[in-house]
C-alpha cells in the first residue's frame, strides 16, 4: 500500500500506547485524547467508557510523549452540584487543551438530556480543576480554542450541526471566554470526498511560520459503516476566519487492526498534537474508540499538503 511506504504521518512502532488495560480504576476504552506539555512532562487527558456506557476522563503523565503513566483517580467525571450537574448527567467526552497565558484551558463535551454542549474549565498545574462555565448551546461539540488573541479576542473552532449544513466546522469570537459569537462556517464536507458525511475540529492548532495548522477530522459513510479520518487545513495567522487552504488528501486512515476493529470500527480520531523543537508533531489519536496511539509527521510537510493542493472549503 503506497500510504504504508511513504507516510505522511509515522505510526510509532509501540502503539497502542494506553489501553483500558493501562488504567488502575475499572473502564472499557481508553480514547480521544487531548495532549499537552507542561513543565516538560507531556499530560494527556483522555476520554473512558465506564461500564455503564458513560464517559469520564482520566489523565496520564509521560517524560517522552510515547510512554504513560495513568493516575489512580479520574480528573473529570460528570459534575454533581449544578450548574453543571444537568448538562454533564451523561457524561463529559473528547477534551481538547489550548496554553494560554499561564493557564491551561479545557473544552470537552458534556451529554445529557438536553443533548450535547461545550464545557468550558481552566488549570494550572493539572492537580486542580476548575469549570468556568458552558459556552455552546445544544447541538454544537469538538471546539477548540485558539492558543492567540485576535484584536483583543479568542478564537475557537467547534462544530454545530444543522441539516442544511451538516456537520461543518465553524469560527467563533470572544472578548471574555464566556460570551461567543460573530461566528461563520469556514469548512464543509466535500461532496463525493473522503470527508463527504462530516468535518469536525480536532487538535488545537498550531501556530506555524505560514499560518495556524489545524488537525480535523472527516467522515466517510461507505456500505460497511463510516470511516473517521484525520485531514488538515491552514489559518490566516492574523485572522483564522481566512482559510489559507485545505488539504485535498487525508493524513492519516484506519490501518492497524486496534484502528480497525474495536468499540467503534474504522476511526483514527485526534483531539490532541504536540509541537516539537525539531520540526515534528506529535499526533495523538483514539483508534476504534477503544486505544490511544501516536504518530510522528512534519509540520512543513502538512504546510505544503494545504497550499500546494487544497480543495474547496464551502
């Protein structure tokens, strides 16, 4: 398979790396990961199905990105006091972590009867956790915040859904992190493409020499099921509403059998990339919705692959 020869992202030859096997309190899947450095420690908060079917999120630590080490306790299960108590009673999933400033800010989405909203929390030192409150109304998930202010303002990426425009990913402003809005759809799927169902979010995006590199996802319904991959696509430093281009061709497909088989087949998908001193990324995904893996790729090579061969955005 050409992909297998010439990659653009280097699977690490010991994934996976955490499995439910890897967690010292009872779960079923280890997945959707967001990860971060702090304090040269890579901290990775990732998402578990308890054997109820609810999510919490537990966080491991590593010296070298590849190998973790789960805590004994979770670090976000569903809020017993409101006002988060009603929109978290399903559980809280898929975090994403943006450094700002000297704190560290945490989305992830919160399930419940009221459907799916954005949570949005702060810490420090990853010991304490502090919610600050819900950003998004219900049907709205996968939001990342940029690590920047633009004129005065945060910046986030999430993904409504709408069935006139489904499953799109779209901008929002903020002068505060509480109140969000001027907000527009920037990419949706491409119709007869590897991402032709639905695009989302992933990583946090990194600030490169030639624009913000986002990592997102898009889907693929074939007649055996859907097929998560993982693309890329470059912001305007100076205002990421602009889309300097869009990848034609994805990044990374289900391959490895924890990828292929598990809680959910066919899905790679990314909530978390680490920016290295040499030129290289740290890709982290969820392989079936089961695993934790990780993979290694350069950013002027994704830099390239969204300039020199993009595809429409809208």
């Amino acid at each position: 398979m050409a992909g297998r020869r010439n990659p653009i992202i280097n699977r690490w030859k010991g994934n996976p790396i955490l499995t439910k096997n890897d967690v010292p309190y009872p779960v079923e899947t280890v997945h959707n990961a967001a990860v971060v450095k702090h304090d040269d420690v890579y901290i990775m908060l990732f998402r578990s199905h308890r054997r109820n079917g609810r999510s919490i999120i537990g966080i491991a630590e590593s010296t070298d990105g590849f190998a973790f080490r789960v805590r004994p306790e979770p670090f976000i299960t569903p809020a017993a006091a409101e006002p988060f108590a009603a929109c978290e009673e399903y559980g809280v999933e898929d975090p994403r972590i943006c450094k700002l400033d000297d704190e560290y800010l945490v989305t992830y989405s919160a399930y419940s009867r009221q459907g799916v909203r954005i949570v949005l929390g702060h810490s420090h030192d990853f010991r304490e956790f502090e919610r600050i409150t819900v950003i998004t109304q219900a049907d709205s998930r996968n939001a990342v915040i940029f690590p920047d202010r633009f004129a005065g303002r945060y910046a986030r990426l999430d993904r409504p859904h709408s069935d006139i425009l489904p499953w799109s990913i779209w901008v929002s402003y903020s002068p505060d992190l509480i109140h969000w809005g001027d907000s527009r759809p920037l990419i949706a799927p491409c119709p007869y493409h590897w991402d032709e169902m639905k695009v989302g979010p992933g990583a946090t995006p990194i600030r490169t020499h030639k624009g913000w590199l986002s990592i997102f996802h898009g889907v693929f319904k074939t007649m055996d099921g859907a097929v998560y991959r993982l693309g890329v696509a470059l912001h305007a430093l100076d205002d990421p509403s602009e889309v300097l281009g869009v990848a034609d061709n994805w990044i990374l497909q289900p391959e490895d059998p924890w990828e292929v088989t598990g809680y959910v087949h066919n899905v790679v998908f990314c909530c978390g990339a680490v920016e290295e001193d040499d030129g290289t990324v740290k890709i982290y995904w969820g392989g079936a919705d089961t695993v934790m893996c990780v993979g290694t790729a350069y950013l002027n090579e994704l830099i390239d692959m969204c300039l020199s061969n993009p595809r429409p955005t809208l």
